[in-house]
C-alpha cells in the first residue's frame, strides 16, 4: 500500500469550516484514527495538520494561512498559552470535552519556526486506556521474567528504549499491577500522563525549581513502597535511585538506552556507582513498538518451500506458527495503512549472580548482553523473528523500528 494511498484515507477538510469547529474535527478525527499526537505545522503557503499514527507521521489535512494561524491562535488560547508570544517556546495544557466521547487532555507545545508558530499536541483519552502487562506484548517467559522481578520487595526495575518505544505504558502496567491496595506507590512525572485511582502522582515544575532530584527526595521521605521515576536523566536522580533501591524500596525508572545490557552502561555513564548498581538492580526491560497488521486484509506466503526460515526461533513458536509469511495490504477497516494496532518487541534481562557480578567488576555491555543470552533472554533479533513468525508483523516494519545493528547476527 502506497504512502500517499494511506495518508488520502485519513485525510479530513477542514478549510471552509469555523474555526472552533475546525479545530474541534482536527482533534476528534485525531482521536478516532487512534493517533497518539497532533501537530499544526506552520508552512510558507499553508498549515499542515499531521497525526502520529502507529508511530509514523501523515498529513491529515492542508488548511489555508488564513484560517490555520486562527486554528493555532485558538488552541493556544484554550491551552491557556499567551497569544502575543510567538518568539519562545511555550507549554500549555487544555482540557479538551468533545459533543461525542471521552475528554481528552492535551499536552501543548509550541515553538517558533521560519514561517511562523508549531504546536504539537500530545492526545492522552481519559479512560481510555486500561494497562495490563498481559497486553504489552511479551511472550510467556519474558512475561514471567517481568512478573518475577515485580514479586520483588526491593530494588530497581529499568525500563529502557527510545522515545515512543511504549516505555510509559510498560511502567503504568506494571504499578496497575502492583496496585492492590496493600502498598503505597509514588510516582515523579513529567507531565502526569494518566491519572489512575491508588497512585500518588506527583509532577515536576523546573520553572520553580522543582526537578527529578529535589522530588525523588521529598518523596522519599513519604514513605513508599514502591516508587516510580518518569526518567533517570541527571547524576542526582540515577544515584539516588540507586540508594533508594538499596534501602528497601521498590524503585521503577526508564532510561534512554539501545539494549537491556545498554541500560547499566547508561547508568554507570551517569555516575552510578558499579557495586550499588549491582545489589540493587533486579531486572532490566528494552523495548521498541513495531505496527500489527490489519487482521481483516493481510496477505498470506506460504513457506513449505523455506521450512528452514524460522529455525532460529523453532524453540520459541507454538505448534503451527513459522510456515507462513505475511504483507500488508490495506482496507477500510485499517484506513488502507495493512496495519491496525501496535506490539512491542522486547529484551527481557534479569539480574543474577553472574550478571551481578559483570556490573560490580564494570564489565563493558556486550559482555553482560552475552550473559543475559546464556541465562535464557531473548534479544530483540529472536524477538522480532518471533512477532514476524506469529504472523503479527512484516520483516519491513521490524527493520523499520529496531535498528540493523541489532538484527543482524554476529560474526
């Protein structure tokens, strides 16, 4: 399916219409697709309205310089924003409560560009989303893997992978888990992306000087059973995660890393002293999000003249996965992309005696990634061969998303 086949099908007009009500079709068309952000792109003859769908970005309407810089002025002004600033970046947020549906909450952004003002809108639904670790889209031993380390009284759970490699969904799954009432579970945010009944969500505000270190602190001292760091980013926050690992809580962070082994290097790369790293580290889990295909329109391959293509993963399919191959088509059911829905592929790395001891002697990643493998974890090549295998994913879209690097096997 063609790319400009794909964008014409979620396309909307909204040119001739008023400019309350334009913006209002821009928002709930973006929530309807399943799209996870809105932009208003300010361009030299035009305002080019985009959707992040899926993880991949398409136009969805072209709106004359007219009627987009008042589309921009009023979501600004219904964020709260200021009107006549147009040379700084700004933040604001709007409670969006459309005539159908749930409310939306928007997370604003603008920013000066050559021809005028951007304003990216992160769309988080109200209750839209329900986070269950069943659904992330682990197989049996990894899930396992995850579950044993949230069985964990103590310790530090890292969430690693790039922006947009579904680490927060990851993190609230796992705290919906935990939620039962029985432990008190903090969170530090940047912003507060889904509020959920149980958890005491607290959020940083650096424009009064309220950063990731100064909260972990005074959230420490509430308290918690189990506490959860939007991400470690700074010296401060890695040690002090560490420390509160080490000193009976149960510490859950992300951090931006390639590789679950990538995450101790990230670590360490942020001060993280190897022999506190080493006893207060449980698990380590790297993720990317590849799109599924539509159930309703792809296309089978039958591989009985290949039988040998999945061998590598033989161990880990179910009786009758690996004998077909599969390509997107495109229907309406979809918007003509072939894909529906997204899964992650994951790296699942616990941490033993032996990897404990890689970390302490600050061995370099490949070694503690080489350990991980002989433990039993599934690199992202044997996991991305799995979700193609099962039929949920084209070898396209795994090359597309998790880096050649990673896929390719070694020397």
């Amino acid at each position: 399916m063609s790319e400009a086949l794909s964008n014409v099908a979620i396309m909307v007009d909204v040119g001739k219409l008023p400019v309350e009500k334009a913006v209002a079709r821009l928002i709930d068309h973006s929530v309807k697709i399943g799209a996870s952000d809105l932009f208003l792109l300010s361009n030299e003859q035009h305002v080019a309205a985009q959707v992040k769908h899926l993880g991949t970005t398409r136009t969805i309407s072209i709106i004359p310089s007219d009627v987009g810089r008042k589309c921009l002025a009023h979501v600004k002004a219904a964020a709260g924003m200021d009107l006549s600033e147009k040379r700084r970046p700004l933040d604001g947020r709007w409670i969006y409560d459309p005539e159908e549906g749930e409310i939306v909450d928007l997370r604003i952004n603008q920013i000066p560009t050559m021809y005028g003002e951007d304003l990216a809108m992160r769309l988080l639904v109200r209750g839209g989303h329900l986070f269950n670790i069943e659904n992330l889209g682990m197989n049996k031993d990894q899930l396992n893997k995850l579950e044993n380390m949230l069985e964990s009284p103590s310790g530090l759970i890292l969430v690693s992978g790039p922006t947009g490699s579904g680490k927060t969904a990851t993190l609230y799954a796992s705290l919906v888990k935990l939620n039962d009432g029985k432990r008190k579970i903090n969170t530090i945010e940047d912003p507060i992306e889904y509020s959920v009944d149980g958890l005491r969500q607290s959020q940083i505000h650096p424009a009064i000087n309220l950063g990731w270190p100064e909260l972990l602190k005074s959230v420490l001292r509430q308290s918690p059973d189990v506490i959860m760091i939007g991400e470690v980013r700074d010296p401060d926050t890695a040690d002090i995660a560490v420390r509160a690992a080490n000193s009976g809580h149960l510490v859950f962070a992300t951090i931006h890393s390639a590789t679950a082994a990538g995450a101790v290097q990230s670590m360490k790369a942020l001060g993280s002293n190897p022999h506190f790293l080493s006893t207060g580290l449980r698990g380590v889990v790297a993720q990317r999000l590849v799109r599924t295909f539509c159930p309703k329109c792809k296309i089978a391959f039958d591989l009985s003249d290949a039988p040998d293509t999945f061998e590598e993963i033989k161990s880990l399919l179910a009786p009758g996965e690996g004998h077909t191959l599969y390509a997107p088509k495109g229907c309406d059911a979809c918007n003509h992309l072939g894909y529906s829905g997204r899964s992650g592929v994951f790296e699942t790395m616990t941490v033993g005696k032996s990897i404990r001891n890689l970390i302490a002697e600050g061995r370099p990643a490949r070694e503690v990634h080489d350990q991980a493998i002989k433990e039993g974890m599934v690199d992202f090549r044997r996991g991305a061969l799995l979700k193609v295998a099962q039929g949920l994913t084209s070898t396209e879209e795994v090359f597309r998303v998790i880096p050649t690097e990673h896929l390719l096997l070694d020397d």
